[in-house]
C-alpha cells in the first residue's frame, strides 16, 4: 500500500471555504479533537469543500480529551477521538442535552513503534514495550540493541493515543517518570528522528525520518509492522478504531460531510493518508 505522509505543524488546522461574493458566509461545521486525526480530517475537509463550494468545514486538533470536552460544552459540532468516550463522558451529553452520543468509525490506525532509523532493534514485544515504558527496562542492551540509554517520549494524558498505550500497553500501570511528553504525534516523530537513543509511539501514518519497530504479541509470536492486511486480520497487536462523535443524530451539512467521509472517496482519502478504511 501506498502511503502519504505529511509532517504536521503544531498548531491547529483551520480550514474555511471562501463564502460566495456578496452571499452571506455559512455557518462552519466545527471538527474538533484526535491530533492523531487531524491531517486525516484536513484532507478530508479539503476535498469536501473543494467539490461543495459554499460548505465551510473547520479542523482543529488539541487531543481527543479536548474535543470531547468541547462536544460536552458544546463549542464543536463534531469530535475527533482516537479513544472510545468514557460512560461518564456520554452521561454528560445525555443529561446536559437530553440526547444520546452517535460514535461512527470513520477510519482504522495502527498504533505504531517509532525508533531512529539508525537503531537495529527491529521488533519488541508487548512485554518489552510496557517494560520501557514504565522504567523497568532502561538500556537497549536489555532488548538486543547496542549498549546506550533508551530515551522516552510520548503524548500528553488529554491525548487518547496516550491513554490506549496505557490502556492496551502498559496494562493501565503509571508510565516512567522519565517520559517526555510532547504535544503532538508529529513532535514525538521529530524528537525520535533525532535522538539515536529516542523510541516513540503514535500513529502510523506519522512515521517519517523514523523506524517502524514490528510489534510482537510474546517472544513465541512473529513481530508484525501496521500494514494494511495486518490491520484488517488482526495481527497487529496495537490497532485501533478511529471515531466521529456528535451529540444526538447528524444532521444537515454535517450529516452530509459524515457521508462524504463514509463513501468510496473519503475512505479513499484514509489509504492516502496512511491510516486505513473501514469500508
């Protein structure tokens, strides 16, 4: 499969249509949340806006914590999340609105390893992985790499890409007090591009000037890459849903930006992207 990959800024992304001359400019419909997501949401608010002039979407990223927030408070239309909502978070729609939340997967992400791309080590276990992450393995000599420290980054706890590794990874321990976090997947990519020593997590569709590391279940198990195929079957140990949340049903111009998204093209777009479709 071929991917694209585009290496985000940190600052939002805010996407407007040009309104019509002399027409009022419509309402925008706001896209909120998963940094994870945000290029993904980019493209599609691109495309979709170039093919329905007059119909303004507007991406922003922040981490799926903060578009949930704004979805409870009401400050966007729809929320980007990387994570599944809480039941609490849902009871918080339910009663402040009196509407039930809608979840749509829209698209699927491994959640990939990033090491340097001078790094050997070429596959870890799930095992290795929590034992990094929480400080009990320290050395790459520990996991069949050179002798040298290994240095942690990773997200900030608003993110849901941080909470699924704690989740999913490191079996809801506390990672390491040495972990660096940063403010986007695209800053941990950087940070590990940089640092021989560095190995990161996020998105797969993020990994550029970096090393994927194959993911293995347990030492008896083959280590798989998040490809495609790897994906759909299962295999790849750290895979994900990717979701839309909107309070209640969509409707009007955000139900027909959803159904873009859904059909053959915008799923198109999720394989451009890097991530991976859902139909």
């Amino acid at each position: 499969m071929t991917r694209f990959r585009i290496r985000l800024s940190l600052f939002p992304v805010l996407l407007l249509a040009a309104a019509g001359c002399g027409g009022q400019r419509p309402s925008a419909v706001t896209v909120k949340g998963s940094d994870t997501m945000v290029i993904l949401g980019q493209r599609w608010a691109e495309t979709y806006m170039a093919s329905h002039p007059g119909a303004p979407i507007q991406v922003t990223g922040g981490g799926s914590g903060t578009g949930i927030a704004a979805l409870i408070n009401g400050t966007t239309e729809i929320c980007q999340a990387s994570r599944p909502m809480k039941d609490e978070e849902r009871k918080q729609i339910a009663d402040k609105y009196g509407r039930e939340v809608t979840e749509i997967v829209v698209a699927r992400d491994g959640l990939a390893i990033y090491v340097a791309e001078t790094n050997p080590v070429a596959e870890l276990t799930l095992g290795q992985l929590r034992d990094i992450y929480t400080g009990t393995i320290t050395d790459w000599s520990q996991v069949g790499g050179p002798k040298a420290p290994i240095t942690l980054y990773g997200r900030e706890n608003s993110s849901g890409t941080y909470e699924y590794f704690k989740e999913h990874v490191l079996e809801k321990a506390d990672f390491a007090a040495a972990v660096q976090t940063l403010p986007g997947t695209a800053a941990v990519v950087n940070a590990v591009a940089k640092d021989p020593g560095g190995v990161g997590y996020g998105g797969a569709a993020y990994a550029k000037g970096v090393k994927e590391v194959a993911v293995k279940r347990d030492a008896d198990t083959p280590g798989v890459l998040p490809k495609e195929a790897a994906i759909r079957d299962g295999s790849y140990p750290i895979s994900r849903d990717l979701y839309f949340y909107l309070r209640g049903e969509p409707q009007g111009a955000a139900k027909r930006f959803i159904d873009y998204v859904l059909s053959a093209e915008g799923q198109k777009l999720v394989t451009e992207v890097g991530y991976f479709p859902v139909r």
